[in-house]
C-alpha cells in the first residue's frame, strides 16, 4: 500500500519492520489492527517518523514523539504524548498519567467505534 511515496505496509527502520514481522507471525490476529492504526497516523501525517522505543512504535515529526502504537497481550494500545490536552467528548481515552492518555483495541471494529482519526489529528 502506498500513500504519498510512503510504503505503509514496510517500514523504512529495520528495527520496527522487524516487529511488524513478528507481530505477523507470532500474534496474527493483531497485526491487521495494529498495520490500520499505523496508516491511519501516516494517512494524517506523511512526514512521521517511526522507531521502535518501550517496545512498540513510536511516531516523531521535527523530533517530537506525538504518539506510540503498542502491542498488549489482550489488545493493541495507541498512546498520544499529550493525550489530555485533547478533545475527547466521547470520554473514549483512557489513562492517569500526567500528560499521556491512550485508546485500547482489541479488533479492528474498535478502530472504527473510537474515531481514531479525531484524535490523531489533536495529536500534533
């Protein structure tokens, strides 16, 4: 799949292309959500930069980290830096941490019901 030059399905860092690939093999019934949650961060943002850090994915612009996709046992999480200073009428991120805030999902019709795209978008 390619979105403005972009490969999103590889990644341009080996370290998190080879977490890709084991989140393949070893979960698959993670890696489809957890590959839709990656293009929508680069859907919004083509510029991001990706590395592996605290064991998942995370995305920078300018050397900001703005946001990590971890993997979970029981679920994906997707973890904004900022997290509560973000619009969130719905009351859908999770977290008590001084700034971060985080959705969980555990299939891909999460991805649909937590309206990720809204906050991606706050996330910068």
């Amino acid at each position: 799949m390619k979105n403005r030059g972009i490969m999103i399905d590889k990644s341009n860092n080996e370290q998190v292309q080879k977490f890709l690939d084991e989140v393949l093999m070893f979960d698959t019934e993670k890696h489809t959500p957890l590959i839709e949650l990656r293009e929508i961060v680069f859907n919004i943002y083509p510029q991001a930069q990706e590395r592996m850090m605290y064991g998942g994915i995370m995305f920078s612009m300018n050397s900001e980290d703005f946001c990590g996709l971890f993997v979970r046992k029981n679920h994906i999480s997707l973890e904004f830096s900022y997290g509560t200073g973000m619009k969130d009428p719905k009351k859908l991120l999770e977290g008590t941490g001084k700034f971060r805030r985080h959705l969980k999902f555990k299939n891909n019709m999460d991805i649909k019901n937590k309206d990720v795209t809204f906050f991606v978008k706050q996330a910068i």
